[in-house]
C-alpha cells in the first residue's frame, strides 16, 4: 500500500486519540451524573419513608405508590422516545434512531418490570387479591409483552440496517397498539383507582406527600436518562467495533495481495 | 397501474395457487377441527359452560390458526425468490401486502363459515338465530388478524427462528381484538342477544389503525 | 427478435456502498455504463456481482452513494422499473402456476397491453410454447432458466441484469442464450451480465471484474490497472 496506507494509519491514530480525550472528560461528567442520581434516590427513598405521612385507610403499605407510579410514567415516557426513535430511523435511516429505540425499549421494559412487581405487592393487602385484570395492571402487562416481543425480533435478525428497519415497523405497531389496549381494558373491566394525580374534581394529594413523589419522580427521571444514555453508548461502541474489525480484515486482506503481487 | 388493480392481481395470483395446492386452507380448517375437539375433552363443559367459554374458545382457535397460516405466506415468496419479482414489478409496494392480506382474510374467512356451526353443534350453543352478527364480529376482528398477521409474516420472513417468532410478535398485539371480540360474542350468545357498540368500534378502529399503518410503511417491510 | 425500444437505460454507481453488518459487499464503487452497452462482470464469489445487479434493479438500497439511472431523468421511480429487467439466481417464478399463467401474471403487473399475445410470443421466442400448460415446478433446470429469461423479457426493458444466465444451460441452450443477447444488445438495449462462462461472456463489449467489493479491472479504462498491486 505504501504511503496511503501510512496516512491512512497516521489518520486513524489521531482519531482515536481524540476519541479516547473526549471519551475521558465525557465519562467524567456522566460519572457524577449517576453519584448525583443515586443520591438523589437515596434521598427519595428517606422521604418516602420518614417524610411522607402515614395514609389513613392503607397504611404504610400506600408508600409503594412513590415507586409504582414513579416508574410507570419513566418506563411509559422511555416507550413514547422509543417510539420516535422507530419514526426517526424510518424517516432518515440513520442508526442513531435505531440505538435510541432500542435504549428506551430496554430501559421502559424494565421500569414496567417494577410497575409489574410492586403492583400486585399493593393489591394484595388493599384489594385481596394479587392481580386483577383491571385496566392500568393489564395495559401494563401487555406493554411488557410487546416489548420483550420487540427486544426478541432484534435478537433474531442479524444484519444491523436490516433489523433497524423491522424493529422500528414492529416499535410503531406496538406503540399503536398502546391505546387501543388501554380502552378495550377500561370498557372491559376497571378497578383500578382512578388518577389521583389530575384526575378531575375529588381527587388530589396531600401536599407533603406530592412533594415527595415529585422527588421521587425527579430521581427515577434522572436514573431513566443515564441507563438510557449508558445503553446508547453501548450500541453506539458495538458499531464502533464492527467497523474496526472491517477495517482489520481490509488491511489484512490488502497486504495479503500485496504479497501476491510481489 | 392503480393500486386496487394491482392488488387484485396479487390476490388472484394468491387464490389461484391456493385452490391448485390447498395447503393453507387445509392445515387451518383441520387444526380448528382439532381444537374444537380437543377442547371438549380437557374441560367436558356443560351447556351452561359452553355458553360462557365457547367465545373465547372460537377466537383464540381461529388466532391459532391464523397464525400457523401466517407463517407461510411470506416463506412462500421465497422459494423462488419471487418477492423480488414482485418488488421489481412497477407496483405500489402496498399492493404486494394488501393482496395477500385479502387473500389470506379470505382464507379465514372461509374456515370461519365452516366452523361456527360446527362448534354450535359440537357445544350445543344455538347460534343461528345472530349468525349474520356474530358473522360481522368474526370478520371484522379476522381482517385486524390479517392484516397485522400478514405484515409481521413479511418482517420475520428471514428472521432466525422465524416459526416462533410469529405468534410472539402477533399475539400481544391483538389482545385488543382478543378482548373485543370475545366480548362481542358473548353478548351475542348470551341471554339477552346484542351487540356491544363499542366492541364493533374497537373492532373497526384496531383495522382501519393497522390498515393505514401498513399502507404507510409497506416499502419499508418488502425491502431487502 | 425486437424487445428492447429504441432508447435504452444506463446506470451510474457513485460512490456506493453496501454494507451487511461488519460485511461489505460494495466499497465505494464507481461506475458508470452507458445506454445501449453490453457489459461482462467478472469475480470471484462474494466479490459484489449480485449485490451490484440487485443494486441497478432497485431491489438493493446502498448503505451510502448513489445510484442513478441514465436516460431516466424525468422518469418516476415506477417508469423506471418498468424499464428494467433482471435474470437472477433463482427462477423469480412461482412453481404451482404454468409457464403461461406465471408470464400473465407479471404481464398483468407490468400492465401491459396484448398480454395474451405478448406472452405467447416471448414463449416462443424462448422454445417454451411445447410446454406453456405445465406447472414450472415440473420444469428441468434449463427451462426454468428460459422461464426466468422469458419473465425478464415480458416488459420489453430497456435494461437487462443477468445473474449468471449460463447456469443449468445444455450447449444448445447456450447458443441459444448467446443468440437472444446479441439480439437483445442489437435491438439497442443495455446488458449487464455476470458470468463465469467465457464463450457467453465473449460476447459483451466491455469487461469488468469485481473484486472484494471494488472495480479491479475495467476493459473500457484503456485496459489500465486501477489500483496498484493489480498485476496485468
């Protein structure tokens, strides 16, 4: 190859080297970022506890409401990015989209796991039975099941442009799917209370206790934007690595015709 | 050339092979057979249960063998490889997939017309008095059935595993149809006749949404 | 035998690349092919013959790069696959359909008019009309060959990708084939051809091979080696 190839290398080392200095101030900030949301939690997880007040006709069992609702609005607003990230990649193909929608999937699966968890945990002592299938808990438990469906698609096809592409259709089928779920539920069944939050005249919280799920809330917020950033970056790396084993396979591939050719 | 032209020559192309083979028609028909059977064996109802689980029994039968259908319709292209056939021809991509989702509505539908007096006889469930109703209901939910089953059959027609795969993606996504129209049903066959308004809305709207979305994205789902 | 109209399509890759995964079946190619020329493209397996055929057929969208067809301009996107045809590895044919209701088929796809008689001819013209009433399924692996030919020459394109056309052909049939693209090429419209068959391949007017995914030789650039490291 000769001098191009020495330019080429002489190129390739300078980007990594700047990779690697961005890399390190960046991984500085998002480091405190997850110190400043784990102490963050730690303190929501105090309030609920020892700042919010005993409610009267649950009891302390009411304190998983900080968590249950908490993490279903994260893992619902990480489905609705995820959402537009399936749009976003179909609109202009680029793979950031792609990384994006999977991130959010993953991380809203997971948040609804815990909506899934601490749901029945509540139902039991409150309305005697473990699960119901009233409208929230069955949406809930359909959105999970969409999304390990779309998380089990990726798995199955290998080829990245290919299964951007599949996945985002299947990412905005699902999502579609969301509403029409929640209102065949609700006609169907309901015994879910209805919001306290917003919910119309006759409902509305204690205000202490608002302050603490709004803490709380700030806190799952903040753990939903770095797992999905970590998880970005994670896919983000894994098309870095494929593309520099190409690259190594290209080189390998030109000096061998090289030896030919002597 | 129109779409609604081009997607009757797709769905001629779909009928005439079926009625040549009779493959898909076939396997549908004998595991709806086998369901209704084998249901009876499992759970011996009485008349009065029958009346309560024959609902859910004839739509998840029909989801079951929808889905077994599904699977070939893409797989079938590729034998031969003639979606590229199809995806060379100057023709609205959307008419490749509508044209086999008709076709394989037809299918269904043909199966459902046998079946239900069969399952009325076999749960002795009178049903003729709502047939064209329950009829409507059956339809109404079988089109959502093949339209979304037809779109995710073309996205897992190269997927790995792509027989399991189907009925994974396919199933939660029709649980509104599932509740919709069991609900229906029941109404339908239960003491007092009637049809729920808002189960034909729902019903309607899961197609008219998943129609749209399919015609949407139909070039993203015949690439390559 | 006159299938191709009298202006024909071109095509020029710019810059295009395609990648599956970590793969790359095309890097960075360039490479323009005039209207009306034949055009042989060589390489070992996996070296980009199919992936670049399937490209200039639209069914392949490159991952970066270009690809414009010349003489197309002001065509829709659907004009301009009217105006395409392509033979490639597998038949593009359905088994349970006779020759004859398969080319009416696509015929009726490619909304044509005279479709009966159209089809009747091309059957002829490619030694099938003895056996138009049978299932393809039932066909010999040259005449499915010959059905693939036919259903590429339904719509009279105005370019023709050929993906090893050679493959199942018995001497006659070769001929046979040597024949129909010299026709084809005369009546004006643009062949491109991958091949391993010499005496097929002697035939086109230009040559290329392909090799990892880049243009290792072009008989239209003066013979000239593209790249340093390629031995004349």
């Amino acid at each position: 190859m000769g001098p191009a190839g020495d330019g080429q290398r002489q190129q390739i080392d300078g980007t990594v080297q700047e990779m690697e200095m961005t890399t390190k101030s960046k991984q500085r900030v998002w480091g405190l970022a997850w110190v400043a949301t784990a102490i963050l939690l730690a303190l929501a997880g105090y309030a609920i506890f020892f700042v919010a007040p005993r409610e009267l006709t649950m009891g302390n069992i009411q304190r998983i409401f900080y968590v249950h609702v908490a993490t279903a609005w994260c893992g619902f607003i990480a489905f609705f990015i995820s959402f537009f990230g399936c749009i976003g990649y179909l609109a202009s193909r680029q793979m950031e989209w792609d990384w994006l929608a999977v991130a959010t999937a993953e991380v809203g699966l997971m948040f609804t796991t815990v909506v899934l968890i601490t749901g029945p945990v509540w139902a039991k002592p409150v309305w005697g039975v473990w699960w119901v299938w009233d409208a929230r808990l069955t949406t809930a438990f359909i959105l999970e099941m969409l999304y390990i469906a779309y998380l089990l698609l990726r798995k199955m096809v290998t080829e990245p442009g290919r299964r951007a592409m599949i996945s985002a259709v299947f990412g905005i089928f699902a999502f579609l799917d969301v509403p029409l779920c929640y209102f065949s539920i609700r006609w169907w069944r309901t015994l879910h209370p209805a919001p306290v939050i917003g919910g119309g005249p006759g409902s509305g919280i204690n205000p202490v206790m608002w302050h603490v799920f709004l803490f709380g809330l700030a806190g799952f917020l903040a753990l939903t934007v770095i797992l999905v950033r970590d998880r970005y970056r994670m896919e983000a790396l894994r098309q870095k690595i494929s593309e520099l084993a190409a690259d190594l396979e290209e080189r390998e591939e030109s000096l061998e015709s090289k030896e030919v050719t002597r | 050339m129109s779409l609604t032209r081009s997607t009757g020559a797709v769905l001629a192309k779909e009928l005439k092979i079926e009625l040549r083979t009779h493959d898909l028609t076939n396997t549908v028909l004998f595991f709806v057979l086998m369901v209704a059977g084998l249901f009876s064996f499992a759970f011996s109802p009485t008349v009065q249960e029958s009346r309560r689980i024959l609902p859910g029994l004839i739509w998840l039968a029909f989801f079951f063998a929808g889905t077994l259908m599904l699977q070939l319709c893409f797989v079938r292209e590729q034998v031969n490889d003639t979606l590229a056939a199809l995806r060379l021809a100057p023709i609205d991509p959307s008419a490749i997939l509508f044209g086999k989702i008709l076709a394989n509505f037809l299918f269904l539908v043909v199966t459902e017309i046998v079946f239900v007096p069969i399952f009325s006889v076999f749960y002795n469930v009178n049903v003729w008095p709502v047939m064209g109703q329950l009829l409507l209901v059956l339809f109404l939910g079988t089109f959502g059935l093949s339209v979304v089953g037809t779109v995710f059959s073309a996205m897992t027609a190269q997927a790995r595993m792509r027989e399991l795969l189907l009925p994974l993606l396919l199933l939660p996504v029709l649980a509104p149809v599932l509740i919709a129209g069991v609900e229906a049903t029941s109404e339908l066959l239960g003491a007092h006749p009637g049809i729920g308004r808002e189960w034909l809305s729902m019903l309607g709207g899961f197609d008219v949404i998943y129609v749209t979305a399919t015609w949407l994205l139909s070039g993203f789902l015949v690439e390559e | 035998m006159n299938f191709a109209l009298p202006t024909s399509l071109g095509v020029e890759f710019d810059r295009v690349e395609k990648r599956y995964g970590g793969l790359r079946a095309l890097r960075r190619l360039s490479l323009s092919i005039a209207p009306g020329e034949f055009v042989a493209l060589f390489g070992p397996n996996g070296s980009g013959k199919t992936t670049l055929l399937r490209m200039a057929a639209l069914l392949v969208q490159p991952t970066s790069g270009k690809v414009r067809h010349i003489g197309a301009e002001n065509l829709s996107p659907v004009d301009v696959r009217r105006r395409i045809g392509l033979v490639a590895h597998k038949a593009l044919v359905y088994d349970e359909l006779s020759a004859r209701e398969n080319l009416s088929f696509f015929a009726k796809l490619y909304a044509l008019d005279n479709a009966e008689e159209r089809v009747g001819r091309v059957l002829g013209a490619v030694g099938l009309a003895h056996r138009a009433g049978d299932a393809a399924g039932t066909f010999s692996r040259g005449m499915r060959q010959r059905l693939a030919i036919a259903r590429a020459l339904i719509s009279e394109p105005r370019l023709l990708l050929f993906d090893e056309p050679a493959t199942g052909l018995d001497r006659q049939g070769r001929e046979w084939l040597e024949q129909t693209l010299t026709g084809l090429h005369e009546a004006g419209a643009t062949l491109i051809m991958s091949t391993h068959d010499d005496s097929v391949a002697s035939l086109a007017g230009r040559s290329i091979w392909l090799r990892a995914g880049r243009l290792e030789r072009d008989t239209a650039a003066a013979d000239a080696p593209l790249e340093r490291g390629v031995r004349q």
